[in-house]
C-alpha cells in the first residue's frame, strides 16, 4: 500500500439518504476536486482558503451530475494531515457511484480500510492508540463505551504512557552512557531515583492491568444469564427487559431449547442477556443440547440471574437449596441474583416468610418480582448496575479497553518486573540495559511509536472504508 497517492471513499454509510459525503485525501485531491467542480460563485477552489466550504455542480463536461457543497481542507490543517475535500452531495446511491466513478477516472484511487485514519497517524496527527479509539468511537453503543472511546481519544492513556517510557527513556541513555566509562567506575544514573521510577511504573502498569477488566465488560457488554428450571418465567423475564416480545412464552416446560440473546442499555451500560434452556433431566436429545449450551453460557456470563417460580418454592424449597449450592460451587466468582418470580400470586405471610428465607442464602443478591406485570424490572436493572465498576468511568480515570495494549503491558511488567529482580541482586548496567530496552519496545507498541507493517495492517483492516 502506498500513502503518496491520493485516495477516495465514501465518508458516511452506504445506502440512500437524504445527503451524503464522499472524502478525497492525498496531494492531488483539491486539484481533482477542482477539475469535477464548478462554483456558482465562479471560484477556484484550488484557489480558497482551508476549511472553507463551496457551493458549486460536480459536472463531467456539459454533464451536470449535482449540486454540491465542497469543503477545502488543506495540510497540515486536516484530520488526515493532507489536502483534503470533502463532497456533500445529494444522497442517490446513483450520484455517489458516479461522483467516485469521476474521482477515480480523474486520479484517484479507492481507499482500502481505515485508510484515512491510518494516514493520520503517518503524519503525525494522532498516535496508535488514539486511531484505534476512532474505531471504538463509531462502534460505541452505550453512554459507557462513548466515554471510554473519547477518554482515549483524548490522548490520556497515550499520555500517560509516553511520560512512562519517557522517564525510562532518560534513564535507559544514563545506564548505556555507563557502559561508555566502565574503566572509569562512575555512575550517572541515581540508583535511589532508579528505583523510585521503577516502583512507579510497576504501580501504574498494575493500575492499568487492573482496569482492563472492567474496560473490556463495559466496551462490549456484561454478559447476564438467566437460568433456572423450566416454565418459572425465563423467557417472560427476558421479554420485560427487553421490551418486546424476543422469546416465545408458553406453559409447555423446556419451550426454550437454545439460548436466546439480544442487548440493552442500562443506565448507559450496555448488558447482554441470555435466555437458556430450562435445567431439568431430560431423555429430549435436542433439549439435552439446550441444557449443556445453558451451562457453557453460565461459564462466560459474568452476572448469572437463578430465577424460580415463588409459587412453588414450598414444595421444592430443598431442591433449590441444592441447585443454588451446586451454582455458588461450582461458579465462585460470578456474581449471583436469585430472583423469586410469580410473587404476585403470593399472599402478604407467604411473601414474608419467602423473603426470611432468601435472606439466609450467603454470597448471593435477591429479589421478588413478577415478570408478567413488570413489577421488579426496574429494581432488577438496579441491582444489575450494582454489579459494574462505574467509579473510575466517573472519576475519568484511565480504563485500558483494548485486548492489544492490555497484552503489550503485559509483557512490559515483566520485563519492569527483571529489571526489579536485577536491582535487588546488584546486575550490572548493561544487564539491567537489556530488560529496559525490551520494556521500552513494549511501551512503544502502543502508541505506535514502534510499529511494522503488519501490526498495522492488523489494526486498521478492521475499521470501515472511508474511516
């Protein structure tokens, strides 16, 4: 791939609409702009001042193809740091082809995937891990995964780690400068102040490591699953929280033979429930499969919602002490809501004497409600959000998000971890030069200032065309 030439795509979704905007960028894109443009004002617009916008035709000779708006952006002054135009034209799928058509016929070539955010990055107006922020960005859809994508956006993890690798920058160059005068045995690198920063970059590469966690549930969603046995509501419950009839619901038991699953946003988290299969025994091959897929779904939630019929507790209370027991055991660390459904059908006493019961069940959240009526959703959704760490998202604190940085830190505190292990047993300095530098290297791979052509082709095949 060449990034000398000038490219073209379409800026906004594919499909008719009312406008839409097609991006040039490269050294040649105003020329090209300006020979498919005529102004109504009879400018030049290879002539105009940057971030000025144009109304005009795209015309291929004595053709009018449309009235458009060209906006003139010119480097380094552009989100590319390239001469760039942007075409705002009528939102035909007939006039976008043939207005790229043009462009292409006129000296332009097609932009591959993230092309454009990937030229950014070349020139400098944006590092690595900033353009892998502009992707997380467009796919945000929950108030958590925005400010999490502009947070990054915002240089702040980037800055953070910069400084770090700065810091061990300057002492690294006083390590080697060492090694220039061993005959002479002095030290340039304060070996107190050596220690303090690698204690500081152990503390904040630990923080970091730490918040990948809760950056990743909240960037993707927190998986839920609602289990229990079958005909208690599973499927009603799922359709409340959703709002919309997702489920079939019958009072045929094990009417659910697979998972069902669909997304919703809670108080700006995104959650994804999953419906499963009743867990009872079976001799229903295809409703056996159902069950084994139930605990698979159990295994990768991270919230798991033990839901049971109030009406029927009494006569089954032991039963679900034993599958409560068996869930705590054998998933320690999922976070359990045991949810009692159907309780509108209970009096006052047995309410009572239900909700003594739930509340001696250790290591587990309750709840009543009754799916049918909605009665509880609300407090359910509630105590979901109890779940999520929400407390660094509004504090602004730095959240590592991306699976890419989290296993480059990773390996960095291994190498901080060496170059501890050889401070405390006396290692000589270039020894000690050997784990900074590789700590270095990886502390370069996220911001991108150690990069190959394949790490970025990896990043950026997975933006959309125009991006």
């Amino acid at each position: 791939m060449t990034h000398t030439d000038t490219i073209v795509a379409m800026a906004t979704p594919a499909g008719a609409g009312a406008i839409a905007v097609i991006r040039l960028s490269g050294p040649e894109a105003i020329a090209i702009a300006a020979s498919i443009f005529t102004s109504v004002a009879g400018k030049d617009i290879s002539q105009q001042k940057t971030h000025t916008v144009h109304l005009g035709h795209i015309t291929e000779g004595s053709r009018i193809i449309d009235e458009v708006l060209a906006t003139i952006f010119k480097n380094p002054n552009s989100y590319t740091g390239e001469d760039v135009v942007e075409i705002s034209c009528h939102g035909s799928n007939y006039i976008q082809q043939e207005i790229i058509q043009l462009c292409l016929r006129n000296g332009c070539r097609m932009a591959q995937a993230g092309e454009f955010t990937l030229r950014a990055f070349l020139h400098g107006k944006m590092d690595l891990s900033q353009a892998e922020a502009v992707a997380d960005l467009i796919a945000s859809d929950s108030a958590a995964s925005h400010q999490l994508a502009i947070q990054q956006m915002r240089g702040g993890f980037s800055s953070e780690i910069r400084h770090l690798r700065e810091e061990l920058l300057n002492f690294a160059s006083l390590i080697e400068l060492e090694l220039d005068f061993a005959e002479e045995d002095v030290e340039f690198a304060n070996r107190d102040d050596f220690q303090k920063l690698i204690s500081k970059i152990t503390q904040v590469l630990k923080r970091l490591i730490d918040s990948f966690a809760t950056g990743n549930v909240l960037k993707n969603g927190i998986p839920v699953a609602i289990v229990g046995e079958p005909n208690v509501g599973k499927s009603t419950l799922l359709n409340a929280l959703l709002n919309e009839e997702r489920a079939i619901v019958s009072d045929i038991a094990g009417t659910t033979r697979d998972t069902i699953e669909d997304e919703i946003n809670i108080g700006g988290i995104g959650f994804r429930f999953i419906d499963t299969a009743g867990i009872r025994d079976t001799v229903d091959v295809i409703e056996g499969l159902g069950i084994k897929k139930t605990f698979e779904k159990i295994e990768a939630a991270q919230v798991v919602i033990y839901l049971f019929d109030a009406q029927k507790f009494q006569e089954s209370s032991s039963k679900f002490q034993v599958e409560i027991e068996t869930i705590k055991n054998k998933y320690p660390l999922k976070n359990l809501v045991i949810v009692a459904n159907k309780v509108d059908k209970l009096s006052v006493g047995e309410i009572e004497k239900l909700n003594e019961t739930l509340y001696q069940v250790k290591g587990a959240s309750h709840l009543l409600l009754a799916a049918k009526t909605n009665r509880g959703i609300a407090e359910l959704e509630n105590k979901l959000l109890d779940f999520v760490n929400t407390g660094a998202l509004r504090n602004n604190e730095t959240i590592v998000t991306n699976s890419r940085h989290y296993d480059a830190m990773l390996k960095a505190l291994e190498e901080i971890n060496k170059v501890q292990a050889g401070i405390d047993s006396g290692l000589s300095g270039d020894l000690l030069a050997i784990d900074i530098r590789q700590a270095l290297y990886y502390f370069g791979e996220i911001t991108g200032e150690i990069s190959n052509d394949e790490l970025l082709g990896n990043i950026f095949a997975n933006f959309c065309i125009g991006k």
